[in-house]
C-alpha cells in the first residue's frame, strides 16, 4: 500500500479536477466562453507530455552513462506514453480550435490550423514518432538502445524549441505568443484567475502521475517479455 | 398592411442583432447549470475516469502475478 500512495493521489486529484473543474467558478470571457475549462484537460495534456519527456530524457542520459538495459526499457516507456500525450493535446487542441478560432469572419479551420504553434507541436510529435521507428529497425538489442538514446537527446533538444521558442519568435494565435490578444507568457494573471490556479496545477500533477502509472505498467510488461525470451533461449 | 409588416420585419432584423451584440454579458452555460444538467456531464466524466482507473488496478494486478 506504501508503494501505491501516488496512484491514489493520482485518482483523487482527477476526481478533484473533474468535479471542480466543470463546477467551478471561471472567468467569464468573450469568445472562450465556458470552453476556458479546456484548460486542465488538453493544457495538463501538454505539461504531463513535457514532463514524461524530460523523464525519459534523464534515462536516455543514464543508458549513455551506464549501459544498463533498464535505462532503456523506463526510457522507451516514458517516451511512448508522453507521445500519447501529446497527441491526446494535439487533437483536444483541434477541437478548442474550432470553436475559439475559427470565428464567423471566414476563416477555415484549414487555415487557422496552419499556426506556428500547432506546426511546432505537430513537429515535435513526429520527432518522437520517428523515435519509436528507429527503435524498431534495430534487430540487436545493445545497438537499439544506444542509438535510440543518443536520438532521443536531440528529439528532447529540439522540443522545447518547436512548441515554445519558435512560436514565441514568429507569433501565434495561442496564448503565450506575441500577437495573441491574452498577453506574454500564457500563465499570466489576465489568463488565470487564482480560482484557476487551484484546479490547474492539481490537475497537472493527476494527469502526470496517470502517465508515471501507464508507464510503470509497461516497463514491468516489458521486463516479463524479457524475462520470457531468456528463459526460452 | 403588407408594406407594414415589411417594415416590421425589416426593423426586426436590423434592431434584434445590435440588441443581442449590445449586452454586456459573456454568454455562459447558465441553463445548463441552471437545470441541473450540468451535474450529468460531471457524472459522465467521473465514470469514464472510474473505468478507466478501475481498469489500469486491474492491469496492475495482473502484472504483479506475472511478476511473481
């Protein structure tokens, strides 16, 4: 039961997000309307996405620094799940997009998808897409797990860069973008009242710690795979 | 009369619209708290959230006895 605390905290900060976050009191703004509590849904999709990367990153650099195989297996599973994330983000973004953007001034979603922040954010998702690819061509193990760690240290490189740097530089419709009406950076007071605060960052750690658990349960899978194949050979 | 209800209708289409753009208030999901629906939504989400976590402790569990 000591081992497991976090997967409870887990369930009851969703819970708490859930609830407080479809009862809760919001700022009532123009054009965002209630759908300003996409926010502890598709935002905690992308700060649980950045957080499970920057795990996987740590263990990346472990494999490099050790050469011990269970680096790689906790690397590949944080990756894998951050991706999920991310597309989770990705297309709850899609669909914040379509009723907050696309206004009734003429715009396409088609055109307003062609924004700085969705092309940076879909970059990044490729990278780590193209991570899982490379983790696939390799028939030997040890080759597998060096190459595929030294290409997640520049997938991790370059996303910080493609979702927040880039847009930031060129503009963007999103919040947190020079050129959006809600101000620089996109956490700012005029975007979330403290009200908002106290369901966000809880949510945050729920979706994150959901994550840690999906992970946790394939890094244990795929230790029994192993374990299997050893035996048989 | 015909002419009559012309205008009407006209004055209708012109005047509703700047009414509605003149409120103030942000339009929000007041009827849907208000009836009480919104509660259906939150129960909604909850039992998605309970499958969901009911399904990764199962997964846990069966895990673990493979593990031993």
């Amino acid at each position: 039961m000591q081992k497991h605390w976090w997967k409870i905290l887990s369930f009851l900060l969703l819970i708490y997000t859930f609830i407080a976050g479809f009862l809760g009191k919001v700022p009532e703004l123009n054009i965002l309307n209630e759908s300003i509590r996409n926010l502890y849904f598709h935002v905690c999709m992308w700060f649980g996405m950045m957080i499970l990367f920057i795990v996987s990153f740590i263990y990346s650099i472990k494999y490099l620094s050790s050469n011990n195989y269970k680096h790689d297996i906790t690397a590949s599973a944080f990756a894998s799940i951050g991706t999920v994330f991310g597309v989770l983000g990705y297309a709850t973004g899609v669909i914040w997009v379509s009723v907050t953007w696309v206004t009734d001034q003429g715009q396409s979603l088609a055109s307003v998808l062609k924004e700085p922040k969705l092309i940076g954010a879909m970059i990044a998702i490729l990278i780590y897409g193209a991570y899982f690819v490379l983790r696939g061509s390799f028939t030997d193990v040890d080759k597998r797990a060096r190459v595929s760690a030294v290409y997640n240290v520049f997938a991790f490189a370059m996303l910080f860069p493609s979702i927040w740097i880039i847009p930031r530089l060129v503009g963007s419709l999103h919040p947190g973008s020079p050129g959006s009406d809600s101000g620089n950076p996109a956490l700012d007071r005029n975007d979330m009242d403290g009200s908002m605060r106290a369901i966000f960052y809880p949510a945050v750690i729920g979706w994150t710690l959901l994550g840690v658990w999906i992970a946790s349960l394939k890094i244990r899978s795929k230790k029994i795979e192993d374990k299997i194949i050893l035996n048989n050979e | 009369m015909n002419k009559v209800y012309k205008f009407l209708a006209l004055a209708i289409a012109i005047f509703v619209p700047t009414l509605l753009f003149a409120q103030d208030k942000v339009e929000m999901a007041d009827l849907l708290r208000s009836n009480g629906k919104i509660y259906a939504v939150v129960a909604v989400c909850l039992t998605i959230l309970f499958g969901l976590f009911l399904y990764l402790f199962m997964l846990d569990r069966k895990i673990k006895k493979l593990e031993k």
